[in-house]
C-alpha cells in the first residue's frame, strides 16, 4: 500500500480523541471531512455498509459505532441537532474499506488504520475466524483492489484483454517463481474455466492481497 508520509500521518492524528478511559475514538463527521466527502448522506451510506460489515463480522456494533448527538450552526444563528458517531478505530478500519478506492485520501486512510496504527485489532478479529470465514473477508479485499488495478492500468495503457492477461501474467509471474496464470493453473491440476482465487488458502490469498495492493500503489503513486 502507500506510504505515508508525516503531513498525512498528522491528518488522520489531528481529529483523534482519547475518552476518559484513556480509549480512543475519531468523530465520523471529521472523519468524512478528511476522507473528502462533502455530501453526508454519501458519507452515511459507506457508514451503513461498514456497520453491516461490523456486525457479519461478530463486534459489537454499538460499541464500535456510538451514536451520538451533536449540535450545529444554521446560516439564519440558530443551532440544529444532527446525528454523529464515535467510531472505534476498527470502526474506521471498516469506513475506509468501503469507501471510494479511487480516492487517494482513502487509500492512505486504509494505509494508517489497516497497518501503521494497532493493526493487531484487526488481525485478532481475523485469526478468530475459521479458514472458510477468513477466506471470505480476504477475497472481498482482493476483489476491490483488483477493481482498482484494472483502472490504473487502464489508464497507465493496458486497454486490450491480450495487454491485461499480460499485466496480471507479469504479477503472477513475480509472487509463483516465474509461473504465469496457465503455469498456476497445471501446478494446481485446475481446470481451464477454474478462477485460481477459488482454490488458494487464506494464506495464500493474503499473499496475492499483498501483490495486488502494492502493485497498484505503485502504478497509482509513482
């Protein structure tokens, strides 16, 4: 994924908040403020997906979304009440999943609360899965970085499928040995109508998540 530099670092770590019991939280109307939205019912609708994400996933949902409420200046003076939530950094871990891949700011988003901050949250929740599970939330990552790669290398060039079964050959190639798609498939007995992602492990599906999500940070950032 991209690194992060220290400008964006502080970003994500200016609209932190520590609770009475030293916990911390971030607000999601700051939160959609940094990630870019300026509609809050767009940002609404990826805060729906990432509760339903959070309850799949056997948390706590009200724990991990608090509602809150907050007050807010009219342009007449006067003051309404709107709908606010302390997020858990989970929390936010499952916004910045759902959010647009193709934003940048979303990107570094996954990069600061995914690995540089208390990624061992997340790797809890995960290796309390069962392998079936843990395949399940792997493949839902790798499918939209793949969404992501296919545009960045539609826009780097790569625009006929010979041009992008030779791109997806050439990152194959670097994570199997020197194997291309149709060497993965003879290696594994498979068929040819098989989808190689269907027959890895999760460990092995982690690996390939790890070779699409750098490949595409660096076609998209270099």
């Amino acid at each position: 994924m991209a690194n992060l530099n220290a400008k964006e670092y502080v970003t994500f770590e200016s609209i932190k908040h520590t609770s009475e019991d030293g916990s911390e939280f971030w607000y999601s109307r700051e939160l959609s403020t940094v990630l870019e939205y300026t509609q809050w019912r767009n940002f609404a609708k990826v805060i729906d997906k990432a509760m339903l994400a959070c309850k799949n996933s056997g948390y706590d949902t009200d724990r991990c979304f608090a509602k809150v409420s907050k007050t807010s200046e009219m342009p007449n003076g006067g003051v309404k009440l709107v709908i606010d939530y302390e997020l858990t950094r989970y929390a936010c871990y499952l916004i910045v999943q759902n959010g647009d891949p193709r934003k940048e700011v979303i990107a570094l988003g996954q990069t600061y609360f995914a690995i540089q901050t208390r990624r061992q949250e997340v790797a809890d929740y995960f290796n309390q899965l069962d392998e079936g599970n843990k395949r399940l939330v792997v493949r839902g990552d790798i499918k939209q970085w793949n969404q992501m790669l296919a545009e960045t290398a539609h826009n780097a060039g790569v625009i006929t499928n010979e041009e992008y079964a030779t791109f997806q050959n050439a990152g194959y190639m670097g994570l199997y040995g020197g194997l291309t798609v149709a060497g993965i498939h003879d290696k594994k007995g498979l068929k040819d109508n098989d989808k190689i992602l269907d027959f890895m492990s999760s460990t092995e599906l982690i690996a390939n998540l790890f070779r699409i999500s750098q490949r595409s940070a660096f076609h998209r950032w270099k």
